[in-house]
C-alpha cells in the first residue's frame, strides 16, 4: 500500500515537471504576484516597471460599464468614462456624454461619430463636462446652459504603441482612452477577429480605427493561443466597451498587443480640477486643434490678443502641444497696441513639454489686467520633428464649417520680429488661451 502511494506521488510529481515545462516552452508561465492592486504616484508609475499584470476592476478604479445603443457616440462615452475612473475610487462621479456628443462647437449630429480631437476641444474649451443626472444619455436632447462641473486642463496624447508608457497611465488616471478598427456591429454580431468564448479580439488588417474603447488593464502573459487570429506573441490590453453588460465578460474583452491599431490613438484625461481653479478663460478657438501653421523647422512664436473685462489677475497660458518633447517660453505684453509692442521682450517663464496634448501652464508671477486692457500672451516653442508647430482653429470640413474666427486676434512669426495674422493671412484663429481670476 505504501509503495503504491509512493508510485502516485512519483507520477504526480512527472505530470507537474512537465507542466511546468510545457507552461515555459509556451511563455505563459507567470511570476508570482504580478496582479497590482494598491495605489501608486506619478513618480513611482514612471520611474518604476509595471506590474505584468494589472486588472482596475480590482483595485476599484474602473468606470460603470455604458451601452452607446444605436448612436455613434463610443467616443464620447469612452472619454466621460475615462474621466470618471480619473476620480475613482475616491470619488463615484457620472459625466454626461449626452452633453459631449450635442452641445461641443462641432457640426456633427449625435449618431455622426467624433474622435479625441472634438474631445479635447469640447473640454479645453469649458464647454463641459456636466453631470449625467442633468442630461441623461440617450433621449437625444440636451438643454441648454448648463456650466462645467468640472475644469479638464489637461489632457496628454501618447507616443504610437508606447505600452509602457500605456501602463504607467492606467496606474495613475485610471483608464486610457483608445480606438481600435471593430468590425463588430453590436454586442451580438460575430467576427472572424472576436473570439467569443474567451472575449478576445485580434484585427491584423488594413482598415484603420473606427472604435473608441477604454484600456483598463493588461496581461503581459496573456496566451496568444486565446485568439482567432495566428499570433505567437502572448500578451493583451483589458478593455472596456460601451456596448452594455452583455458584450463579453460583462462588458470588458482582451485586445491582443499585436492588433494593429490598439496604442496608436491614446489619449489620458491627467489634470481635472473644480471649478473655482479660475475666474474667466479668454479664448477664441472652441473647435481646438484643426490644423497647423509655422515654418518648416518646429521653431516658432505664436500670440493672441484679448481685451480685459475687468479687475483680473492673469493666471495661467493654455495650448496645444503638436510634437513631442518641446521647449516653450511664455510671455505677456501689457496694453498690447500693435505687434511693435512684442519687442522688446523678456520671458515670464520656460520649460519643456514631453508628450503631445493640451497643457495649461499656471504662471509663476500674476499679471495684473484692467477693465479694457489690450493684453497679448506669446509662446515661442521649438518642437523637433515638426514642420508645423501651432495649433490652429480654421473651417476645414463639414465638421468644422461653423468656425468663426472674426473673434480673434492671433499672430505667428518665425524670429518673434515680423508677425503675420493668422485670421486675415490664414483664415484660422490661434489655439492659445489665457486663464484669469477676478480681483
């Protein structure tokens, strides 16, 4: 009887050695405690590796799950998510993608589709967001006047496929925004790329993204045998759809690291303040970054003008990063009266900027305004690897036809000596806002 025990545990302990070894010749075996759940800080997300793993749902960080319905409206459904789980798990906040969808400065309908850029304008702009309880999603109406509950000032934009990067984002904002190309219809359809079984997708074709979707986690050791499509590279990114609970594994799927398109189009919700952060926002671009002007170099300035309505303090300079890694230089000319006032100059403050996106820029020293004022902030930046440099607002399709750019006063140069104006030579407003407190 003994010597038979002994026989079992010898086969047992065979049938493990060659799992195991099975698992490594696979690459799914995983090192233990990879699964994080804790909280982390910016500097520790990026000074440290992460985890293999990582599941939000976990550590209480993921959003509600959304369904979009009939209505062309992941995108705006995957940023007010984004935003939300930006709170968690501190805070449970619901923001409405009703309001996102219908009320940006776009001239699209709600089921005509969007992407980060009208995202990005909608919210750099003060235009939201507002909360889901006063505009429900769905009813296709939005009422009017309801002011931001919340002041977004900034919002970074990722280098293409740069997972670590990805990674480091989800474990400090909580969720990544992204597109993927869905040949999907809706949470019942099937696809040759979507294994329904496992909650896999895999697209290795040509199409480009036409889908918005959260990155919520990632499995580094994720088998690639779970897919539909030959891949021999294990690992995946734990997405979240709008399409209801019952899409997938009740609402999240697996999007190998070998789609084509997933990490391409990133965009992070990273500084989201209350409301009583300033007074007034001076702006003339509601349509945010539509195009690009400059010289062929990346080195450029670029200034607009604005009359002050009373009593302010000039706090902070918001605009739009084209490239990566740029130097910028902020100035302010007071009772600004033709571009002769730019010279002579000297610069408030400078610094760099890593990755693309809208950065507000709270300014060291405040700039005192008066009531009527001509006041003009000018940013000279340097962007390598970008010809043009500035973010321009300007009408360049049916979506943006609504542009009107007689409210600005924006100027560009090369050497910060002779000025062009952008709304009379390039038909297009500067994205370049000021932000004030009353005094």
């Amino acid at each position: 009887m003994i010597k038979r025990i002994e026989i079992i545990l010898e086969i047992c302990l065979l049938v493990l050695v060659a799992w195991l070894a099975w698992s490594l010749a696979k690459g799914t075996a995983a090192p233990a405690e990879v699964w994080y759940q804790g909280e982390i800080t910016l500097a520790d997300a990026q000074a440290g590796t992460p985890p293999a793993r990582y599941d939000s749902r976990a550590a209480s960080r993921s959003p509600s799950v959304k369904d979009q319905g009939t209505l062309g409206t992941c995108w705006a459904l995957a940023a007010s998510s984004a935003m939300e789980a930006y709170f968690l798990p501190e805070e449970q906040l619901v923001f409405s993608a009703d309001h996102l969808s219908l009320k940006n400065n776009f001239a699209k309908e709600q089921n005509d589709g969007g992407d980060y850029t009208m995202v990005m304008a909608y919210l750099s702009g003060w235009q939201g967001p507002v909360w889901e309880a006063d505009d429900p999603y769905g009813d296709r109406f939005s009422p009017d006047g309801l002011a931001p509950v919340k002041h977004v000032q900034e919002m970074q934009m990722l280098k293409e496929k740069d997972y670590t990067a990805v990674k480091q984002a989800i474990l400090q904002y909580g969720a990544v925004q992204s597109s993927i190309y869905m040949d999907l219809k809706n949470a019942f359809s099937s696809s040759l790329y979507y294994n329904q079984l496992e909650y896999t997708y895999y697209y290795d074709g040509p199409e480009k993204a036409n889908h918005d979707i959260l990155i919520i986690g990632w499995d580094d050791y994720f088998d690639a045998s779970r897919f539909n499509r030959s891949t021999t590279k294990n690992g995946a990114f734990l997405c979240q759809n709008s399409w209801g609970e019952k899409f997938g594994d009740q609402g999240t799927f697996y999007v190998s690291y070998e789609d084509v398109n997933i990490g391409r189009n990133c965009i992070i919700y990273t500084d989201i303040q209350d409301t009583d952060n300033y007074d007034r926002l001076y702006q003339t671009d509601l349509c945010g970054w539509v195009g690009q002007l400059g010289y062929g170099d990346g080195d450029c300035f670029f200034a607009n003008v604005y009359e002050a309505k009373e009593e302010e303090t000039l706090e902070a300079v918001g605009f739009y990063n084209t490239g990566c890694d740029t130097g910028y230089s902020i100035y302010v000319v007071e009772e600004f009266e033709d571009t002769d006032s730019f010279l002579p100059r000297s610069p408030l403050q400078s610094g760099r900027i890593e990755q693309m996106g809208y950065y507000t820029i709270p300014l060291h020293q405040s700039i005192s305004l008066h009531p009527g004022e001509r006041f003009a902030v000018m940013v000279e930046i340097s962007t390598p690897n970008t010809m043009y440099p500035v973010a321009t607002e300007y009408a360049a399709d049916e979506a943006t036809k609504t542009v009107d750019i007689s409210d600005g006063e924006g100027y560009i140069s090369h050497n910060g000596v002779l000025w062009t104006r952008t709304e009379t030579e390039h038909e297009a407003n500067v994205c370049l806002k000021a932000y004030t407190k009353i005094r």
